[in-house]
C-alpha cells in the first residue's frame, strides 16, 4: 500500500524528533530560517534515550541561539505527551523565560 505524500510526512514526524523539532520551529517562528546541523541530531537522539528510559540525566551545553530551550522546553514536552499522554513533567527555570516556553509547547 502506497502512502500519500501527506502521510508520508505526518509518518515523518511522528517517529523522527528532529523531524518534528524541526517543523515545530518552521511552525512557531514563520519569519526565521530554520538551519539543521548535527547537533539538533544529536540533542534529538539524546531526548530519544531519555523517552525511553536509556538515559535518566541529561546534562545538554550547546551555546545560546542553538534551538537547545526549543528542542528541550518546548518541543520535547509536546512530542512525549504525544507519544506518552500519561507521562507527567516537571519543568523548572531560574527565569520568567519559561512562561514564553510553556505556551510555545502548547502550541507545538
């Protein structure tokens, strides 16, 4: 059975987190260009063994404007939820910037 290119796609981003990391930012940021790099790959891989219990702490330092707080705060919650609905999680900031985070997650 042949799939059409939209579900070929929605298939996509449902088993792909770089996939749907990358969408979401498209998604939620229309007037900025999204560029990948092998480090999303790699972050997107990591929150894949932390959802599957491989990795139980994940320490992630990558430089500021390098999608970490989008990967991690937003799409992250979102894309467990999606896979998980009763998985509950715990976000905690220093700053207010969690606020913008949290509606961005609902949004994704």
């Amino acid at each position: 059975m042949l799939l059409s290119p939209a579900r070929m796609y929605a298939h996509l981003l449902r088993h792909d987190l770089s996939a749907f990391i990358h969408r979401s930012f498209l998604e939620l940021n229309p007037q900025t260009q999204f560029h990948s790099n092998w480090h999303i790959e790699v972050v997107a891989s990591k929150l894949e063994d932390v959802r599957h219990g491989r990795c139980r702490r994940l320490i992630v330092n990558v430089p500021p404007r390098h999608l970490k707080s989008h990967a991690i705060s937003v799409v992250f919650p979102a894309w467990l939820l999606g896979h998980e609905p009763s998985k509950q999680i715990l976000s905690v900031t220093y700053a207010r910037i969690f606020l913008r985070h949290s509606r961005a997650a609902r949004a994704a």
